[in-house]
C-alpha cells in the first residue's frame, strides 16, 4: 500500500510528487480559444505564439496549443477533465449562460469548451488547493480565505496553516 502523506524515506528512489506546473489543453485556434477563455475568466496572458499561449495562474499556468486534431466533433469521454480554481465560481453560471454554452448534467459546476476538453470549476475556498499567501497578493488575492470543510481536510493531514 502507498503511504502517500508520510514524510519521504530516505530510502525511497521514487520522486514525490508536489503539485502541477500546467495543463495543456488542445484547442482548434488560438484566437478563438483565447477569446472564449477570456470571455469567462479574468487571466493574464503569460505569453503566445502563433500556435500557442499561456495563460497565467500566478505560480501556474495552462498552455493552448493549436493542433488539426483539436475539434469539437474529436471523440470525448465523461471521466477525462481537469479542475479550474477560481475565486468566485458563483460568477461562473451567469457568464455561461451570458454566453450560451451548455453546463454538463452532472453535480457541479461543468462544462466543455468549443473543442470537446471538459472543464471542471472549483471555487478556491472549498478544496485542499493551498496557494501561497505571497503568491496570493502577487494576484491581488489576499482576502482569499478557506472553509471550514476545507481547512478541516487539510488539519487532516497536518496541512492547515495552523497545524504547523
């Protein structure tokens, strides 16, 4: 069985893993994939090429990358998804249905973007998903604060700020 919250052993060979540095997401056309990010979250625009751009989370990031393959019609699944956090998901709703883009009919707040990748929102204060409080401000984020739920959870494992 993985301990999978012990401390590393020396003795192990096997890197730990930390956290994620990005996603990369598949998208049909730049323009067109940073005009329907950007007409549903606030992100600063970490840098872009021709057939690329990066979208900038303070110390994360999701990369766009134009391929031919990247379709709508491309063959999707209901498990394969990735998880946005932001500060206020209640915002969310409203800026899909400003922009008449169909949520999926499951618990939660999802939805698919223009090329089939499925797109999971979160709100900040309700997960484990800590960013660093210098990171925080660097975003103008400072008042981003956690629940009781989530802070509990993060006691679990000896994680909450107040746990150290």
């Amino acid at each position: 069985m993985l301990e999978t919250d012990a401390p590393r052993d020396d003795d192990d060979d096997r890197a730990r893993l930390v956290g994620l540095n990005h996603v990369a997401l598949e998208v049909g056309d730049i323009d067109d994939a940073l005009d329907f990010y950007g007409s549903l979250f606030a992100f600063d625009l970490r840098s872009r090429s021709e057939t690329k751009a990066f979208l900038d989370m303070g110390d994360q990031f999701i990369a766009l990358a134009e391929t031919d393959a990247a379709t709508a019609s491309a063959e999707t699944d209901d498990a394969r998804h990735f998880g946005l956090v932001v500060d206020d998901a209640a915002l969310v709703p409203d800026r899909l249905e400003v922009l008449d883009i169909d949520r999926l009919d499951v618990p939660g707040l999802e939805f698919r973007d223009p090329w089939g990748n499925r797109v999971q929102v979160v709100d900040y204060e309700e997960i484990q998903f800590t960013k660093a409080a210098h990171v925080l401000e660097g975003m103008g984020l400072e008042g981003l604060e956690k629940s009781d739920d989530a802070l509990a959870e993060l006691s679990e494992k000896g994680l909450a700020p107040d746990s150290r």
